[in-house]
C-alpha cells in the first residue's frame, strides 16, 4: 500500500479506533482492496506520527475482527473474505443510520417524515443528475 | 513485562524545597512514556535521578533491576536540558566522544540519523542554530542502542519544522526492547506518540495510566486532561 | 582515563599551546636582552624564574578549572566512568604541566650555561645522582598531595549548593595545608624541606656525607604521611564526587 495517508486525529477518541475505522473505510472505499498487503506497524507509526504500540494494537482488533489477516513472515494483508467486507460495509452503515436518525429523532422528525424527506433528497439528486446530463 | 525502570518512595529536596515526594513507579521494556507536568513540577529531578547524575534523599532507583550508579550509566541514554556536548566540538567530535565513551553507540544508527536530521558531520557545534543543536541532541542519545532513553523536553523552544522532525526520529529510531521517557509540557503536539503519561505535580505523581485508557474512561486528549489536573 | 585525558587536552589545546608560545617569546626576548647587555644577569634570570613561575601557576589553575568543569558537566558525569579516573586524569594533567615546565627550564638553563661564563661554576657542583633522585621523588609526591589538596577542596565547595560555597573551599585549603605541618612538626620535628638537598649539594663542596644522608631520612615519614593523606583525600573526594556533588 504505498498510498498517503492522511488522517485527522481526534484526541479526545481512543486513537486505536480511529485508525481502525479509517482502514476499514479505506477497505470500503475500495482503496485496500482484498488482498491487499497493508503497511507494518512501524511503517505506519512514522507516517502517522503514532505511537507503535497503538497501531500495533489497531491491527491486533482488526485481525481479532478477521478484516486483516497475518500471513506468517509476510506482514498483513486484508481478508480475501468478501462476506467480511460485505459485514464491515452493513457495520459501518448501521452506524451511519444510527447517526442520521438519531439527529433527526432530536430535530422532531417522526419515522414518516424521515423517509419521506430522504426519498425527496434521492428524488432531487435524481433530477440535478439528469439535467446536468 | 521487564521492569526496566522502578523507583520506589523517591524523595528529594534541594535545600528546604521539595521537588520529589513518595515516588513510586514501574516502568516495562517497548513503551514510550510522557513525563508531564508543569515548569518546576520535578521532571528533571526524576529524570536525573534515574540517569544517576543526582541521589535521591531517600528511597530507591533501579534500571533493570540494579541500583542506580556507574552500571547503570551504561544502559541508560539521557538527554538533558543543556547540551552534552562542549563549545569546540565539530559535529563528528561530539559523534566520537559517545563512541569512545560508550559501547552500545551504534555508527550506523548515528549515521542514518545525522542525515534525517540534515546535520553534517563537519559542521561547527557552536554555529548551529537552536533546533538544529537540539537535533544532534537527540541524535546523540538516540544514536546509542540504550534500555532506556529520557528526553527532557525534547521539543521546548524548537520551531513546529524542528518540532515535527524530531518526533518522526523518536518514532523511526527508538527500538522495541527499549523505553523512552519524555518530559514535556506542550503536550498537545506529542501526546499521540505516547503509550503511557504520567502527571507529576509539586513533585508528587498524580496519574500514571495508558492514554487509550485515559481518553476511552474520559472521553478527553491528554492535552485536556493535562490542563485540567493542572488548572490553577 | 586516557580518553578523558583526550578530551581535557582537546579542549585546552589551544590555550594551552598558545600560553607555551608565549612563553618562549618572552624567554627570547629576555635572553636577547641580556646577551645585547641592555640587563645584568640577575635581572634577566630573575625575571625568566618569574615568567616560568607565572606560566606554570596559570597552567595548573586551568588544570584546576578543568576539574572543576567536568565534575559539574553532564555529559562527563554522565559516562560510565569510576569518578577516580576524574581525579587522577586531573592528577597527570598536573604532573604533565609541571614535568612540562621543569624541562623547558631545564634546556634554557642548559643553554643559559653552555654559552655563558657561569659554566665554570657548574664544575665545582659534583651531583650525586641518588640524592638527585631522592630530590625529585619527594618534590614530585609533595607536589602531587598539594594537588589533591587542592582537588578535595574544590570537590568539597561543589557539594554545596549554597552560594559561598567557594569559600567554604578555599578555607578548607589553608586548614588543611596548615594542618598537616603542624601535625608532621609534631610527629616528626622540623622537616626538612625539599630544596635543602639542593641548596646543600651547592654549598658543600667539602662537606661531609652524613649531611645529606640526615637530610634524606628526614625525608621519609612526612614524605609517607602525606601519601597516606594523599590517598584519604582522594578516597573522600572520590564518594563527594559519587554522592554529593549534584549537577
């Protein structure tokens, strides 16, 4: 993966989660794809400028989460697994929702208005798409 | 996990001033550690009495295990808050006293650091600009294969450039079976590059934690855990 | 040691050659001026001794502060080094300047006798080689205590942080120095001092034998009393060094 990395660090989060929220977004995104070797740890910790035992750690819970696999005197690779990406993709989606709803619960959106404005979004983007088309 | 530095019931005082009281701590092998705390907190005492240039009044410090003293001179790589090098030095003079001096100073290491750092072998020490001294500094210390490294302030009074620069050579250099301690108080720009912090506060430890642990329990940076503990 | 001597010589090079330099311009300048005879004799060797005493003096104070430097400098007290090899590296600079200075003087009175007159006067002096030798070793023991006297008291004054702790050294000096004599006075009488030997072999030309040999063996046990000092003050210096002089 020789790629730059570029991540905003929030310090007041656990910095093991955010990197591993980052890779799995970069598996998501297509960026790593399946197979793909991602970068040792130390290779990782200069370019981020991160503690080691930190991505060390990182990598740790994603293997334990089976998205990032050791092959033995290789390094690290991303799970050829697509049911494992297809389950981060649904995660990370939930989470996403979650967010949306709960935002818009504190709005005062009931269930019906909700899908009502998200299927008028989509309706618009529809409708710009074809007249910049 | 190897107690590479313990202290126990340290105390010190210069004159009637206290500036160490009742420290206890462990420190284990691979770890980076920030030393936080305020101007006159007691960094610098701890540091030097782990480094053997001071005797605590009472209690005791032990690298590995042994009691700190000529032996242990040996395994640990300290950088003060003044130079060790002298004012006629050329860059490689300073390179060849470490060593001559020690044997665990590794060239090789020297030599991959001195170009990280943009330094030259026959540039004069005493025309180097601050950030660029306090670079051979550190290429000094981390230039020797130590158990334990202790930085003191590294990163006060540098430029952000210098400031970066020496903390890509900390991550990039340091080595797994060792430890590196390092005291500060711009704790917002490093404290990513910690493991472990420890508050020290008139001399007395405050909080000795992991900073995942610190941030996941309080929802908080270093940074602001660091400002609040030492709000006035 | 030797690489501790390495970088006390490193970083005195400089003034130390220069001062040598100056040195023998003015010993030129005052043989020039009195083999144009513009200075008598007791003029110019006057103040040639004077020079030789000013340069060695300023030589062992750099010696001195050199010490004082490095038991109060991070990166030497840093070193995994015994603080004893701090205290006799400072000892052999010492030695080193005075041997220096002893033989520069020693070839300028060589030549100063070679072309002069006063190399008739030489012949009358028949050196007896031992009690020469004799000389030398005491001189250089009594030498080498005043140097760890000097030591100790500097290491002493840099275990107090206080301010005057200076003082505090120097004091200690003249009650150390005054001790000892009165201590060796009352032990072993009035000692001889070391230039007696000298002066006696000037002298004498028919003298007897047995002089010198008092001389001698009034030599000894001060001479082991102030080893034995010597190595106390050293020792002490030595754990001052170890667990009180704080940097």
């Amino acid at each position: 993966m020789c790629h730059e990395v570029s991540i905003e660090f929030d310090n007041n989060l656990p910095i093991y989660l955010q990197i591993m929220n980052y890779i799995k977004k970069q598996i998501i995104t297509g960026k790593l794809q399946p197979g793909d070797k991602i970068p040792s740890v130390r290779e990782l910790a200069v370019e981020l400028q991160i503690n080691p035992n930190t991505i060390q750690r990182t990598f740790q819970e994603l293997e334990r989460e089976e998205i990032v696999e050791t092959r033995r005197g290789l390094g690290r690779y991303v799970t050829s697994e697509e049911s494992k990406i297809m389950s981060i993709k649904k995660e990370m989606a939930g989470d996403l929702i979650q967010h949306f709803i709960q935002g818009m619960q504190e709005l005062g959106f009931k269930e019906k208005d909700i899908l009502t404005i998200v299927s008028d979004a989509f309706e618009t983007d529809k409708s710009n798409l074809k007249e910049e088309g | 996990m190897e107690q590479l530095l313990h202290m126990d019931q340290v105390n010190k005082n210069y004159g009637g001033k206290i500036a160490l009281q009742n420290v206890s701590l462990t420190v284990g092998s691979g770890r980076i550690i920030g030393l936080l705390g305020t101007n006159g907190s007691g960094k610098s005492t701890m540091m030097k009495i782990a480094a053997g240039l001071i005797q605590p009044a009472s209690g005791t410090a032990e690298i590995l295990g042994r009691p700190v003293g000529l032996e242990t001179k040996a395994l640990v790589s300290f950088m003060p808050d003044r130079p060790l090098t002298e004012s006629w030095m050329k860059v490689k003079d300073a390179l060849q006293f470490y060593e001559d001096f020690y044997t665990d100073f590794d060239p090789l290491k020297a030599e991959r650091m001195l170009q990280f750092m943009n330094l030259n072998l026959g540039d004069k020490i005493s025309t180097l600009s601050k950030g660029m001294n306090e670079r051979l500094q550190l290429t000094l210390a981390l230039s020797r294969n130590a158990s334990l490294y202790l930085l003191d302030e590294p990163i006060g009074g540098v430029d952000p450039v210098a400031r970066g620069k020496i903390l890509d050579a900390i991550v990039e250099f340091y080595n797994e079976d060792s430890s590196i301690i390092i005291s500060t108080h711009l704790v917002r720009d490093i404290e990513r590059i910690f493991d472990e912090v420890i508050f020290i506060r008139n001399g007395e430890l405050v909080l000795h934690d992991e900073v995942e642990n610190i941030r996941l329990k309080h929802g908080k940076s270093i940074d602001d855990m660091f400002k609040e503990v030492f709000a006035e | 040691m030797i690489k501790l001597l390495k970088y006390d010589w490193k970083r005195n090079a400089g003034s130390i050659s220069g001062l040598l330099a100056v040195l023998m311009i003015v010993q030129v300048l005052i043989g020039s001026m009195y083999y144009t005879g513009r200075w008598d004799s007791e003029v110019s060797i006057g103040l040639s001794m004077m020079v030789y005493g000013i340069v060695s003096t300023i030589l062992l104070i750099m010696v001195f502060k050199t010490y004082d430097y490095n038991i109060r400098a991070y990166h030497r007290r840093l070193l995994p080094v015994p603080p004893l090899s701090s205290v006799t590296a400072t000892m052999i600079q010492a030695s080193a300047a005075m041997i220096l200075i002893l033989l520069l003087a020693a070839c300028h009175i060589w030549v100063f006798w070679s072309i002069s007159e006063w190399s008739e006067v030489l012949q009358f002096v028949h050196v007896q080689w031992s009690h020469v030798l004799v000389m030398l070793v005491s001189g250089f023991l009594k030498f080498i205590f005043f140097v760890a006297i000097v030591l100790f008291c500097i290491t002493v004054s840099r275990s107090f942080r206080s301010k005057g702790s200076i003082w505090i050294g120097i004091l200690l000096f003249f009650i150390i120095q005054s001790a000892v004599s009165w201590v060796s006075n009352k032990l072993f009488g009035e000692a001889p001092l070391t230039y007696q030997i000298l002066t006696v072999r000037l002298e004498g030309r028919n003298y007897e034998t047995a002089a010198v040999e008092e001389v001698v063996n009034g030599f000894w046990r001060p001479m082991l009393l102030e080893l034995i000092l010597t190595i106390a003050l050293v020792y002490v210096a030595v754990k001052l060094i170890d667990r009180k002089v704080e940097v």
